[in-house]
C-alpha cells in the first residue's frame, strides 16, 4: 500500500478539529482525530456584542498540527498537506503584519440583526441577489461591515490592510499568505456568483452609499480557486510543530462547501438529482448544480448560491439546525438539570410525532439564549400546543426540522427544475437515528446517512488531489485531477453509509 498523510483543520461553532487524514493507494482514506478544542461565542464587555477567541482557535490548530505530524511518522509518514475549513461569512481585519486590529466578531451578534434593512432601502435585495445570488441572512459579511464602519468601529476598519475570513486568516498565519478561497468568499455577499470574482459594480454601489466601504476593495485579497497550494508552513510554526515545510492548501474552506465535497452524492442522470442535508449546529440543505439561479422566486423563497468545488453551485437554504437543540440541552445543563442526549432522543422517539411544528427560520432563534421558552413561545404563536416535558420539546424541534428539509428539498427541485430521488445526511446529524427516520418520513424519500466527517474528509480529498495524489484512473485514464464523481467514490468506498426507507412513498414523485 501506499500512504499519503494530511493534516484538516475543522473549525466549528462548537469546536475545533485537527483531523490526520491517511490516504491508502489513492482508494480510501482513515480519520485520526489529533486536535480538539472548544469553541464558542465569547462576549465582549459590553455585556451584548459577541467575538470569538481565534488566537486560542490557532493555539489549539498548532497543538493539533505537531500531533498530527507525529502520529503519521508512527506510520512511517510525513505530512503531504495542510489545509483549513471553517463557518462562513466572520473574518478578520489584518494590519500591516499579522496581528487582528480587533476582535473578530461573531454573526450570532444580535447587532446585525437590524443592519439589513437599511441597506436594502439603498441598494434594493432584488439588486443583491441578481449579482450575488445569496439568501437573506441578517449576519452576512456584507452587513457586519457596514455596521462597522457605521456602528463605531470605523477607526479599526481603517487600520487595517486586509480582511481575511476565518480560514484564510489562519491560512496567512500558517504560510504567511492572505488570500480568498472562492467558496467561502462566495458568503461575503460581495462576490459576482456567475464570475465567481470580488463584484465591482456591488462593491462601487456600497461605497457610494456608505463611504467609509470606499476602502474595501483594497482590503480584499486576490481570489483563490479551492485546490490551490498558497504556500508552506512558515518557519515560526515549522518550529512550534516540529513539521517540514509541508504544502498549505486553499481547501474549499467553507465548512458547507468541504461537506458537500465529502458527501457520497450520485452522478446526476437526465434530471434525477440526489438532495443533501450538511447537519451540524446549522443544517444546509439543498442541491448541487452546475450553474446559479438568479430568479426573483428563488429570491423570495430564500435560496442561496454559495459556489462550490470545481465550478459548482451550492443551491442550498440555511435551515437553523440542531444549534436550537444544542442551546436548549446548554440552558438545561445550565439550570441545574442536565439531560443525555441519548436518553433525551430516546424519549422523544417515542412522542407522538407532527404535534408541533414551528418555523425554525425565525430569526428569535439565532441569538444563544434560553432556547426551551423560545421553542414554546414559537408555538403558543403558531396555534401549536406548547411542549410541557422535555421530550416534548425535543420532539418539536426534530419534527420542525423534518418538516424543514422537506419543504426545503421540494422547493429546490421546483425552482431548479429538476427531480429529487434520495436525500444524503452528512455531518454530526446523520448520527441522530430519529431526525433521520423524521427526515425519510416527511420527504417521503429515501435518506442515506454518512459520513459524519464529510466536511474533515473534503478537504483531504481537495488536498490530495492539489499535490497530485488522486489523479484520474478511468478507464481512458488521462492522468488529470480526478473529477468529484472521483473524490466521492473514495468518499463512499470509506463510510459506512446508513439507508432508512421512509414509511411511505411521496405521492407527489
Ligand atoms: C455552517 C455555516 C453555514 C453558514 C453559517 C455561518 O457551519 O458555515 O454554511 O451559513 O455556518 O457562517
């Protein structure tokens, strides 16, 4: 066998990862977690704004890469990669050499949330969305900057010589290189979804109207397909992790963008595509496509054009997620009563199912907070009865999450015009054996669950083909980098993927 390493650093909501990834015979590849580390909002003394902690995030990258390079030597390894994925849309403002000219904010902010609105009285959402194809979200980079710039942060705005999103910023600190990598770029609002390059014409119409964004542009780095190596370890972190100078590599290093890379998806045939759902704190669900739609009811029915690997379209909504379970598991450990996840689906399974169902795109579910008393007022406000027990009010956000997928999945098919035949569940809640029962069931599709690490496992692959390790092997092997029906095949051929038939077949198909 042959043995290639690579090191994935996944940065969550939650948690941070370092994953080494042991590619054999360019066929499969093994996750070995050397890195994890806590994450979270932290708020400012402000008592309201929310950051998060960075320096401590790249603390624990630099532990997690040092381990990753010495648990590939103990299989005879060095590593051939670097690369990092993390949440969208949060960045940080660069000076003239590494140091944040401030904290990096953190879109769960509630400040953002009325931000929108008054920019859209100057340049209308119909005109965003023509150029840049993206959903509504109260928190996305666009917005953050003009709160910036108005809201009283503008002295530090102007301080800075680069923005740099999340993985790039620990992309410079690994190789002292500041690029954008297109995917994640692609959450700014500021990027032209068909050219896939920084949009001039939105840039210029938000510079006329907010004048301290006249500088932006020169923030911006150059633009970076994902593959691209920007570079190798720096000698300061050669020296921290006792690693050679490995390649760094711009990974499609939007944690969404990465799992849709890592999900086993099937080749499309005729119009018959296979739906995914990248669950984690947020779920995103939608489909992959080949070109943007940029229609005015793709607008209103909230669908986004987030760009993926090799000149795809993630043609996804941002659906709240298990984020609405996880604060309300936080607010009762919190108060003293702390439940096992276990234990708390196991009782909701057995709920009578469909008894409550609210709107999980509300926005009162953004903000961390005593998630239990949202959930009911959500549904005192809909009609709904009100979960009494805990189970109950796990059962109400299981149920409105399935309910979620399916209006969501269906809604896609229509406005891309094409046929749904199966539902692929990636991330932490393919785990969950319930939402994915509740998610066959109300799509009336069949689900395929796995792999939980699809996100860890699209940036080795992206890795690996950028150094020349997954080359084309068809049949009429032309040598070339392999295309992602080739990366998912490894995908595939290294997960254990789950089938859960729904109880009954959606009339409509
Ligand atoms: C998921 C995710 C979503 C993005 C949200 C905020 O982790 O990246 O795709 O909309 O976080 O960045």
């Amino acid at each position: 066998t042959t043995l290639t390493a690579f090191a994935a650093v996944d940065l969550g909501a939650t948690s941070g990862r370092v994953m080494l990834g042991l590619v054999r015979d360019a066929a499969t590849v093994d996750l070995v977690e050397t890195g994890r580390f806590p994450n979270g909002p932290v708020t400012a003394p402000d008592g309201e704004s929310l950051h998060w902690d960075v320096l401590r995030l790249w603390e624990g990258v630099v532990d997690g890469l040092r381990e990753a390079g010495r648990v590939a030597a103990t299989h005879g390894v060095e590593l051939s990669g670097v690369g990092v994925d993390s949440w969208a849309v949060d960045y940080g403002l660069v000076g003239d050499d590494e140091h944040l000219v401030r904290p990096a904010r953190c879109y769960r902010d509630p400040r953002f949330l009325d931000v929108a609105d008054g920019v859209y009285e100057r340049v209308p959402a119909s005109e965003h969305y023509a150029v840049n194809g993206l959903q509504h979200l109260p928190f996305t980079t666009e917005f953050q900057l003009v709160d910036e710039v108005t809201g009283g942060a503008g002295e530090a705005f102007a301080a800075a010589r680069t923005l740099l999103l999340i993985p790039d910023l620990i992309t410079f600190w690994l190789s002292g290189r500041r690029v954008a990598e297109v995917t994640n770029a692609s959450t700014t609002g500021l990027l032209d979804a068909r050219a896939r390059t920084w949009s001039s014409a939105l840039l210029g119409r938000l510079a006329a109207e907010y004048p301290g964004l006249g500088r932006l542009p020169a923030l911006l780095p150059e633009l970076v397909e994902a593959g691209t190596v920007v570079g190798e370890l720096g000698p300061w972190v050669r020296a921290r992790t006792g690693l050679g100078p490995v390649p760094v590599v711009a990974v499609a290093s939007h944690d969404t963008a990465a799992a849709v890379v890592g999900t086993p998806l099937p080749a499309r045939q005729g119009d018959e595509v296979a739906a995914y759902v990248s669950s984690g704190t947020w779920s995103l669900v939608g489909l992959e496509l080949d070109a943007p739609v940029l229609t005015e009811a793709s607008r209103a029915a909230g669908f986004t054009n987030e760009l993926g690997l090799d000149g795809t379209v993630r043609y996804l909504h941002n659906v709240m997620g298990l984020w609405v379970l996880d604060e309300c598991r936080r607010e009762w450990a919190r108060t003293g009563d702390p439940v096992d996840l276990g234990e708390l689906l196991a009782a909701a399974a057995a709920e009578p199912g469909g008894r409550t169902v609210v709107d999980l795109d509300d926005p009162a579910f953004l903000a961390p907070g005593d998630m239990p008393r949202r959930v009911a007022h959500a549904a005192a406000r809909a009609g709904q009865p009100v979960p009494a027990t805990r189970a109950q009010t796990a059962r109400a956000v299981l149920d409105s999450l399935a309910a979620a997928y399916a209006r969501t999945i269906h809604q896609a098919a229509a406005l891309a015009g094409v046929r749904v035949t199966q539902v692929h569940v990636v991330g932490g809640g393919s785990r969950n054996a319930l939402l994915c029962r509740l998610t066959a069931d109300a799509t009336g599709l069949p689900v395929v669950a796995g792999p939980v690490e699809a996100a860890a496992l699209g940036n080795v692959l992206v890795q690996a083909r950028a150094v020349g390790v997954l080359v084309d092997d068809d049949v009429d092997d032309d040598g070339g980098p392999r295309g992602l029906g080739g990366l998912r095949d490894v995908v595939a051929a290294s997960s254990d993927l789950v089938r859960i038939d729904p109880a009954r077949i959606d009339p409509a198909r």
